[in-house]
C-alpha cells in the first residue's frame, strides 16, 4: 500500500505529540475519558486528513475503511476475534465511549503491528509517521464507524458526517437523536421495549443476548472487505424456512 505524497507535517507532528502525551499513563490505570478521547481524537484527525488528501486529487480507493481488518491480520495471535464479534454484534454491552475506546484500543495496536508486517511498512507500526501511510485510515475508519455503530445504537446525536466505507472520505448521513428517534441511516430501540426486539446500527442487525447469531456471508455481492456482515436471529431464520415450506405445499 502507498505512502501518501508531500504529508503535511504539521498533521504528522499533531499526531506525534498526542500519542507521546499518552505514554506517561499507566494503561492499567488510565484516567477517566482516555478510552473516549482515543475515539474522538482519531475522528477528528482522519477527517481534516482526509479532506487535505482529497484535495489533492488522490485515489480515495486505497483509504476506504474496512469493515474488518483483511483476514491474515484477524489470524494473527494478537488478534482477539471474539473482541471483534463483541465490537460489531453488541455495541450495547458498552455503557460508555470510554469503556468502548478502551476495549478497541488494545485491538487497534495488533491491527497496526500486523498491518505494518503484511504489507511491508514499518510506517505503520511507528506513531511518529503512521499517518502517512494509506493503510492507516483504512484502519482507523473501521474503527469510527464501530464507534459510530455504538452512538446510533445508545441513541447519541452525532455529527452528520460518516466515514464512507463505499467509497472513501465522508458522506452526510442523518443525525440520530437521543430518545431513540431515527433517521435512514439508523435504527436504534426505543425506550422500553421488550428485550428480545432486534437492534439495527449502520446496516448490522443486531441480536440481543439469549438470541443465536450467524453471519449471512452469502448477502454479499462485493469482495469482503466492502461488505458489511448481516446478523439474523434464529427467530427470523426459522420464519423464512417455515415460508419457504409453506410456498412448496402450495
């Protein structure tokens, strides 16, 4: 994967001086918000980066997000897939941004080494100079999205603008509002209803706990990594089979 041209060097020296401002905390004794600063500060910065990179006329193909990491870095032994599963099927087991931000940001720094091995650059694996690499921003626009999956879900209002894993850079989207109002771009439950209901959150269908789950693969019409995984509920499955049974009778 590319190194981008001409990076601006005031974003890399940005980048560079949170991430040394965080070295001085105990990881096993964070501060409140550090989960949640980790979530914010990456939104924002890939944003003003990725609009400098647009500007410049650049192939916005090679920094379109995943929607996971490509499959030698999920098998990898630092990779914790049920960390993943966790992430993306039951964004609602997070109370907070900072609890999130906290469980991804172990994940994010295996995807990072693993990321720097499979494609052969050490860029990636140095918080000075990341930034300028491609790959970068395929990793932490997955991540944002995730974080923006757990805001439609707890029915946060966020900012309009959404990573575009289609395509790369942003979109517009609608805003989703606390109290469980939704626009097209969410589904979130509204206040009181009954547990078993599914949840929806950036196109995932999400089961809640007691309900099994699989990933429909074959919903997919695009290579994997422009894929989102659809989730359905045994229920919704043993529907489909009983209309299919009943279609054949007829």
């Amino acid at each position: 994967m590319p190194i981008i041209p001409n990076f601006p060097l005031q974003l890399l020296a940005e980048h560079r001086a949170w991430h040394h401002a965080r070295m001085s905390v105990d990881p096993a004794n964070p501060p409140p918000g550090f989960g949640a600063d980790f979530l914010e500060f990456h939104r924002q910065f890939i944003r003003r980066a990725l609009d400098w990179y647009r500007r410049q006329g650049l192939d916005e193909r090679l920094v379109q997000p995943w929607v996971v990491p490509p499959e030698p870095i999920r098998a990898a032994p630092c990779y914790d897939r049920t960390a993943e599963a966790r992430i993306i099927r039951m964004p609602w087991s997070f109370a907070t941004a900072d609890e999130l931000g906290l469980f991804i940001e172990s994940l994010h720094n295996c995807i990072h080494q693993q990321s720097a091995l499979l494609y052969g650059e050490p860029d990636l694996n140095d918080l000075d100079v990341a930034p300028r690499s491609t790959v970068f921003y395929q990793i932490h626009g997955m991540i944002d999205n995730w974080y923006r999956a757990w805001e439609a879900v707890h029915g946060i209002r966020n900012d309009p603008v959404r990573i575009n894993a289609a395509g790369g850079g942003t979109r517009r989207d609608s805003k989703t509002v606390r109290g469980g109002r939704k626009g097209p771009a969410s589904r979130v439950r509204r206040p009181g209803a009954a547990p078993g209901r599914l949840r929806w959150a950036r196109g995932l269908r999400l089961s809640v706990r007691g309900a099994s789950l699989r990933t429909a693969r074959s919903d997919c019409r695009r290579p994997l990594h422009r894929c989102r995984p659809s989730l359905r509920s045994a229920d919704e499955t043993n529907r489909g089979a009983r209309r299919t049974a009943r279609r054949r009778r007829g």
